[in-house]
C-alpha cells in the first residue's frame, strides 16, 4: 500500500469512532450496576475473597458459559496455573501449546516447573492447529510406562493448552478427540473468548476445564481477575480448595492441608463482574457489529481483516488486520499511534522469549508469518 492509503486507513479508523480525541485499542464500559453493586461491597465490609457477589459471579458464569462449576480467581495467570496443577502438570513435564499466545499461557506453565511444547497455528482462526498436532503426537511422542514421552527431549507431555486467540475459536473438538486418543487432557486458555462459541459450544466449555481473564481490557472486566470453568465436580472442589490456601473449613481454627495458593477473586471485583455479565450480550453484539463495519471497510481497501471461522461466532476481542508486508505493517504501526489512534503487532512469538527460547518446538512457520504482518486495531464496544 501506498503512503497515502495508509493514511486514509487511519483517517477511516477514526471515523468509525466519530471522535477526534486519542483512540484506546480497548476501554471498558460501565453502564450498569457497577457502582451500586461495588458500594453494597463496602457497605457489607465484605470486601475481600469472602462474600456473596463472588458466590453470584460464580453462579451466574457457570450458566452463562453452560459449565457445571466455576471458580473465581484474581486473575486468568492464576486460574491457568490452578487448571496445570489440576490436570498433574509438574516438574520437567511437558505442555503443549502455540507460540502465538500472551505471555500468561507460557508462564503458568513453567509455574508449575514444566515446559512448553511449541505447535503452529491454524490461519483461519490463530489457535492451535489439529492437522500439527497430530503430525507432532504421530511423529515425535511414544507411549511408555511412564506416559506419552516426547522423543525429541525425553519429557512426559502432561496436558494440552490451545488458546482461543482474539476471541475467534480454535478447533476444539478436533483438538479434544485427537488428544483423547493419546490420553492428554485439555485446558482452554479462553482468556480473551467470553462471549464465543464454536459448534453451539461456548469456548472454554469443551474441555476438561477452560480459562477465563477479566482484565481491564477483556470484554467483560472486574479490574483483575479470572474464572476456571469445568463439568467435573471433583475438579471444582479442588481447583476452589488450592485457590484458597487449602484451608480446612472449621469456625475458627486455621487448618491447611497442604502448600497452596492465595488466588481467590475478592468481592469488590465479582461484584464488578455481575454487573458486567447482566450486560455482556450487548457488549458482544456491538462489538460484532463494529467487527462488520471493519469488514466492510477493509474490503475495498483490499485488506486481509481476521473474521470468524466456519462453524463459530467470535465475540472479536481484538479486531485484527493483515498486511502485505512486515513494512507496510511498520508504516501503519507508525502512523496511527503517532496520530493517536493505538494499534499494535501480535505478541513476540514465546519461542523467541529468552526464557522459552531453549523449549522444543515444531514447525511454526504460519506463526512466524502472521507475527511480521498482524496489527491490532481499536476494538472498544461502542454503545
């Protein structure tokens, strides 16, 4: 593209948003309940990880994510670390996950002094890719008596983890029926895809558990926190005991059972989150809505904007476009934040991290690929 288009394409951007004042890549909305429910927080002097809002958001999440359980944590990191724990991801075993991710999905796992395995993704969607995780588990894994062994670094493989990137949908059913064949439970990291669904199925929901993130610029936000979702009651009760020092329940005796964790979501922000949830299914259609006009646009513009995949609904998180080229995409990284419209690049691939770099990883060319050409663009729910 030339300089001048690229320009127009800002100037297009920002009249989407019909304002001449900085534009956020995602600001929250509250224009609900949000101050009446935090001030009956106060007024409770329940405040922290005990009281009823984080029971209700619990409550209300499970239904609206079509789980049988949640559980509330300060954060996604923390409900991502729990879910590792849970499904027996320990010392010097292996997750297999993408290198296109946040950096949250990798650092869990090493929480737990365990290691990613890094697999390319899909282009249609950004997460995982089935057809090369199956090449992976056929070429390069064998079963032992010790469990599936990656041949190439001699580690067990403990747990799968896709992410659901930008909120479009990975595979998940292929993901979960090929890791079924090899015994390797799966873990969603659908920290940015509330709202999305994939086969009537909403994203997080699939699996063995999911994982939720509410930071300030989720979808829905409490300020900080997250949620794990699952079906299994055994799991829930667990992932609810560890997140919560492994206290013994008893009136007054303060009983732990064994090394846990403080990961449990106060009050004040699950009664942020209610007052989120009552308001999300609008949230979701004007954030679709705002995808269909990008599309709209783009399509003139001969631009490659990342829409919902077969078979999915996305919530469109982040909108995202793909340029030509790595210097049309510096060009515009250039412009648009210099005339105050944000936008930024995908994430550094993890492999490419210095603490992930020595980590085994197959072909991730489609990765490497999108890396040099994606932006992010403005994506805030405009009411």
């Amino acid at each position: 593209m030339q300089k001048c288009d690229l320009e127009s394409l800002v100037s297009d951007i920002r009249a989407v948003f019909d304002t001449q004042d900085f534009i956020p890549l995602h600001a929250p909305v509250f224009s609900g309940n949000e101050k009446k429910y935090v001030l009956d927080t106060i007024d409770s002097t329940f405040v922290s990880s005990v009281g009823d809002y984080v029971t209700r958001f619990e409550s209300d999440f499970a239904a609206y994510v079509g789980s049988r359980y949640a559980v509330a944590t300060m954060n996604g990191t923390s409900a991502l670390h729990i879910a590792l724990v849970l499904a027996g991801v320990d010392a010097d075993s292996e997750v297999i996950t993408q290198s296109l991710t946040f950096v949250a999905t990798c650092n869990a796992i090493r929480y737990c002094s365990a290691y990613p395995t890094f697999i390319d993704v899909s282009k249609d969607n950004l997460g995982l890719c089935p057809e090369k995780l199956k090449t992976f588990l056929e070429s390069s894994t064998k079963q032992t008596t010790d469990g599936l062994i990656n041949t190439q670094t001699g580690r067990v493989i403990k747990a799968c983890l896709p992410m659901h990137t930008f909120g479009h949908p990975a595979q998940i059913d292929a993901i979960c029926a090929i890791c079924a064949d090899y015994g390797i439970p799966v873990i969603e990291d659908a920290a940015e895809a509330l709202g999305s669904r994939y086969n009537d199925k909403h994203c997080g929901s699939v699996s063995t558990m999911g994982v939720f993130s509410f930071n300030g610029n989720k979808i829905l936000t409490t300020g900080g926190g997250g949620m794990l979702v699952t079906d299994n009651e055994a799991l829930a009760k667990k992932a609810k005991h560890i997140s919560t020092t492994a206290k013994v329940p008893h009136a007054w005796n303060y009983d732990h059972d064994q090394v846990a964790f403080n990961y449990r979501m106060p009050n004040l922000n699950a009664a942020l989150g209610c007052a989120q949830l009552e308001q999300l299914p609008v949230f979701i259609e004007k954030k679709r809505q705002l995808a269909s006009r990008y599309k709209e646009l783009f399509e003139t513009k001969e631009l490659s904007f990342l829409s919902e995949p077969a078979q999915a609904r996305s919530n469109y998180w982040l909108n995202a476009l793909l340029f030509k080229t790595q210097d049309e995409r510096d060009i515009f990284l250039t412009m648009s934040n210099e005339q105050k419209v944000m936008t930024r690049p995908v994430w550094t691939l993890m492999h490419k991290l210095p603490m992930f770099k020595s980590c085994y990883r197959a072909d991730v060319s489609v990765s490497e690929d999108i890396e040099t050409r994606l932006v992010n663009i403005p994506s805030s729910v405009i009411l």
